[in-house]
C-alpha cells in the first residue's frame, strides 16, 4: 500500500535529499539543524530506530507525514502524501531497511568546482531545455565522491558557499543549505522573482520572464522563512512557484506577508507542475 511505503522512508534519506546533512549522531538518534527553522546549535532529533523526528525549539514531532505537513505548511494528509509522492522521482524513496545497524550517512567528499562541461551534463540541460550558455553563465560543475565512486553534477551555489547539484539521477545539496541572490542587473532593484529551484530560474530566463530583476531562489520552499530578510527590502515581488500543494502553501504566505506588493506568475505555465516542464513543453511544440 502505498501510504505504508512512504511511512517506512527513513527520515534521514528524506532530509539528505532535500539538503539537510546531520550534525552528529547519538546511537540511533540523530541530530540536524532544525529544517523548519533557522538555528545554530542542533535541536532536532531524528530516531532512526523508530523513524520519527522531534523538534525540541518548537515542541513538535510525529512521523514523516508529520513533517511532511510542517514542510507544507498544511494539515491535510493527502497533501502530505502528495508532497512526499512528488520527492519520489528525485529521491527514489524506498522502505526503510529492517537491520538495527544504521548506517552513516551520505557524505560528500574530494569536492571540486570547474567549468560546465561534462557531456552527460550537456546532455541533461539539453532535455531541460536549459541553453547550455546560459547555464554556464549561472552554474558550475561539481565533481565528488561518495563511499569512494566519483559522481559529476550541475552545481548553483547559495549564499552560504553551499551547492545545490543535480545530476539525471540526483537532487540534492552540498551543505550549508541556504537562499540563492542572483542580481540581473549591476544597479538596485525594487522588484524581485521568486523561484522554487535552479532549474525554474534558469527557464525564466529562456522565456524573458526576468530581465534586469533580482532573482532569488528557494533551493526548497522549507527556505521560505529565511527568504523575509531580503524579501522586505522589495517593493515589487514576482512569484514562479510549483502548482503543487507545497509551492500553493508557500505562496498563500507570502501573500499574508506581502499582500499588494505580490503577484503570481504560475498562469503562465497553468497546466504544468512548474516552470521547467513547461518550458520542456514550448520547445517540444515548436
């Protein structure tokens, strides 16, 4: 059944796939900087025995749909189902393994940042649809080793000095996780767009939906709250958002927040998931 496939996903494959590396262990607790929050010393604790999370800065904790629903902002379960569905095709999520021993997590190792051009990197952007100029203009290669295999990934670097990478067979982020600021322009802006991933922002400028605004990216919509800081400074603020339940919540806060100052721009791409696939669409029909 597929709702007890996702309830047995171990929460520590979930967190690695979406850019969260642990900082220590405890026998079979683990130990992260909070996803839901911005902190410095770890607070949430991921028991890998029972695979359930808590949260001791904000008193929470369930199982994954539990945490699904805190990264959604939504109570509604087929949501939280949807949400974890939708990680599936990048995570792939599998059943969470029955022998005691846990073993250490994915690490990043002999990391190394050059040009793009690797051709199975070229061979990615193409079917993204994404003008391999453009991409070297904004990403890099990055190169590095996992459990002694040497692995090649697009590489966009956040604020922090961290990389969101993505490869044909993997999402995820060489940490700290954080917000990436891409000015388009060498002067002040008082309008900004606002993108969900890398691969959002780089088919918005395929389809001149930004030009000289400031671009800022989410690298993952539980960044949300971070985003404020910068956000504020913005009298214009342009949303491209995923039409899924997350991209949805993720939206309707910014509009409590921001009000008149908001706009969305999911029209353009009604019909689609989010940007990229309907930019893969507009170049399939031309």
């Amino acid at each position: 059944m597929e709702i007890e496939r996702l309830r047995q996903v171990p929460l520590v494959d979930l967190l690695t796939r979406l850019g969260f590396a642990p900082a220590y262990r405890k026998g079979q607790d683990v130990w992260y900087r909070s996803p839901l929050r911005e902190e410095r010393t770890a607070s949430f604790k991921v028991n890998t025995d029972r695979n359930v999370w808590f949260d001791f800065g904000l008193g929470k904790g369930g199982d994954i749909f539990h945490l699904a629903g805190e990264l959604t902002g939504s109570t509604d379960f087929s949501r939280q189902v949807d949400f974890l569905s939708g990680q599936s095709e990048h995570l792939p999520l599998a059943p969470r393994p029955r022998p005691a021993r846990q073993p250490p997590a994915s690490c990043f190792e002999q990391v190394k940042v050059a040009g793009l051009s690797h051709p199975a990197l070229k061979d990615y952007l193409e079917k993204r649809a994404i003008p391999l100029f453009l991409a070297q203009t904004h990403c890099r290669e990055i190169s590095y080793s996992i459990r002694g295999k040497r692995y090649f990934a697009i590489g966009f670097a956040n604020r922090s000095g961290g990389y969101e990478v993505r490869n044909p067979g993997f999402k995820g982020c060489i940490s700290p996780k954080d917000l990436s600021l891409v000015p388009l322009s060498d002067h002040k802006q008082d309008k900004c767009c606002v993108f969900e991933g890398v691969m959002d922002f780089l088919s918005a400028l395929v389809l001149g939906l930004a030009g000289k605004e400031d671009c800022l990216v989410l690298n993952s919509v539980s960044n949300l709250e971070r985003s404020y800081a910068l956000l504020d400074n913005y009298r214009e603020i342009r949303c491209y958002l995923d039409r899924d339940a997350a991209g949805q919540s993720a939206l309707n806060k910014l509009l409590q927040r921001y009000g008149s100052r908001l706009s969305d721009g999911s029209g353009v791409y009604e019909g689609s998931k989010d940007l990229n696939e309907h930019l893969i669409k507009v170049k399939e029909n031309t």
